[in-house]
C-alpha cells in the first residue's frame, strides 16, 4: 500500500486574520490543492484572533476535501480561537491539536 505525503504545512500570518489574508490563505489551499494535495496542516502560532470567516473556511476546506480522504487540521491555536472552533462545533470536522507533532501523529492514523 501507497503511503500518503506528509500534510502541507501552512504557517499563517498574526496576530489577527483579516478578511484579506482569509482570502489569501484560501488560495493558497486552492493552489495547492490543485497539484494534488489533500492533507492540510494549518499552523496557527502566531494568531491571537480570528473570526467566523475563518471557521467558514476551514468548514468549506473540510467539506471539500473529505470526498477524497483528505483533511485539514490545526495546531497551535490561542485560546479565543480555539473556543470559537468549538463553540460554533467546526472542531467537529477540523480537529486542534496542542503541538504539530499531535497533529502529524493524527494523519498518520488517518491513513491506515
């Protein structure tokens, strides 16, 4: 059996995610995800704030990608966002994991 790529790591920008750089960072995950990559990790250590538009992306990236076995996970997100992932259940179908390490643990699992 094939063994997948490691996930693209995607280090975003702070403190605070803008609606410019949401867009930005959802075309990034398009670029890459048209030369074949389907497992997305996003490393949120450096933001301290995001809002909805961010959950709506993230949702938008996991509903996308679940056709074909693939994922998108963070790591390393502050306590407010963390709680707003939660609270609105997007955790659901984008996991936070405390460390990258956890999370690059997660996607190995993922493809057994």
């Amino acid at each position: 059996m094939r063994t997948p790529p490691p996930p693209t790591v995607i280090l975003l920008p702070g403190p605070d995610l803008t609606p410019e750089l949401i867009d930005q960072i959802s075309a990034l995950l398009e670029e890459s995800y048209s030369q074949g990559n389907r497992r997305f990790l996003v490393d949120c250590s450096d933001v301290m704030w995001a809002g909805m538009d961010f959950v709506a992306m993230l949702v938008t990236w996991a509903r996308r990608l679940h056709p074909d076995r693939g994922a998108i996970r963070l790591t390393s997100a502050s306590n407010s966002m963390e709680k707003l992932i939660q609270v609105t259940q997007a955790d659901r179908m984008v996991p936070i994991y405390r460390t990258s390490r956890e999370a690059f643990d997660a996607f190995g699992a993922l493809s057994r």
